[in-house]
C-alpha cells in the first residue's frame, strides 16, 4: 500500500530496503568468494578439477542394485602451471562474478529508485540492459575459457608422461540458466524503456 501522498508504505520501503542491502551483500559475497578462488588459482599447488569418462569406481562395481558407476570429476594438483592458464581458469570465475556485482548493483539502484518513487529515470533501462549483457556472456564465455584452461593442463600432464587417456582433451559444461535470466532482464529492460517514453509522452500532455 501507498500513502496518501503517493509514496511508498513504511512496508514497501522497510521491503525495498532490504531488498537492496541484501543484493549488496550478494555481491560482495560473490567478490570475496573470487579472490579465494584467485589465490587458490595463482598459488602453488593449483588445484584443478578435470572431467574424465570411463573411470569406474571399483568400490562400487559388485554393489547390489548398482547398474554402473563411474567418476565424472578429477581433482589434480599441479605444481607448475604457465600464467596464461591460470588466467583462463580465474577467467571462468571472474566473469560470473562480474556478472553477479552487475545485477545487484542495478537491483540496489532500481530498489532506491523505487523508493524515491523515480523507477522510470533515463539510466534504468541501460542498467538493466547492461545486467543483461553481462549474465549472457558470462554464460557463455565463462564455461569456454574454463574449458581452454583445462585443456592446456590436460596437455601438460601429457607432456610430463601422464596417462591422459581418461580426462577430456576438450570439453564445455555450460549452465544455461545465467543465459536465461539475462534474457529475461533483456525483457525488462524493454518494459522499462517502453515504460520511460510513456512517462515523457504523459509529461507531455499535461
């Protein structure tokens, strides 16, 4: 509910308030989680999770009601890795991340804009547009550097003399629903922008 005057409820703005502190701390959650994953990667040992196909889990095989079993995932430490492949690999975090600070940001602005009753100001569309561009491509190119990275270390256990015969030389696993949201931010941004010229078409007329 409004008040009287128009502006929002103590509910709505007590509402829009958190709203805007918790996208803040989402994305400082995210940052802080970043730099972890940052110094993990640019330390020594670098752990690297690795896909591999066909590795049976032995522990498993004569287990009553089990059809199959293999392991899909490979932790490995190396303790040498060239800079261009931690960059790569720190590259697959970084971008979601960036991603992530992105949207809560516009949803931090557009919760005070909302509660100083000027949701549809000028910059709220290119904000929301340009959380959309950020949540698409780091879907997409996020898993793609991830999996460069991989492959570059694939190849040097190779060239060390490790049998490399159950990782994969090359493979993307992308998550789809950062895509998704973005499209539908994309969506609202849209309203967003129809929304503005119809509050200057409006102004107009009065």
């Amino acid at each position: 509910m409004r008040s009287r005057d128009g502006r929002p409820s103590m509910i709505e703005a007590v509402t829009l308030g958190l709203v805007a502190t918790g996208a803040v701390s989402i994305g400082v959650a995210s940052v802080v989680g970043a730099v972890g994953a940052g110094v993990e990667i640019f330390g020594s040992p670098v752990p690297v999770s690795l896909p591999v196909h066909g590795a049976g889990m032995a522990s498993l095989s004569d287990a009553e009601g089990i059809a199959a079993a293999e392991y899909t995932q490979s932790l490995v430490s190396v303790d040498s890795l060239d800079a261009g492949a931690r960059w790569l690999l720190f590259a697959e975090v970084a971008l979601p991340t960036v991603a992530t600070v992105i949207v809560c940001l516009s949803l931090w602005w557009l919760g005070l804009s909302l509660i100083r009753q000027r949701a549809f100001r000028r910059s709220m569309a290119s904000v929301l547009g340009t959380a959309a561009i950020a949540l698409v491509a780091a879907g997409m190119i996020g898993p793609f550097l991830g999996g460069i990275g991989r492959a570059e270390v694939v190849e040097r256990l190779e060239m060390s003399g490790a049998d490399t015969s159950q990782f994969w030389a090359f493979l993307v696993s992308a998550d789809l629903a950062p895509i998704g949201w973005g499209i539908a931010l994309a969506l609202v941004a849209t309203a967003f922008e129809v929304g503005q010229r119809l509050q200057r078409e409006t102004e107009g007329l009065v």
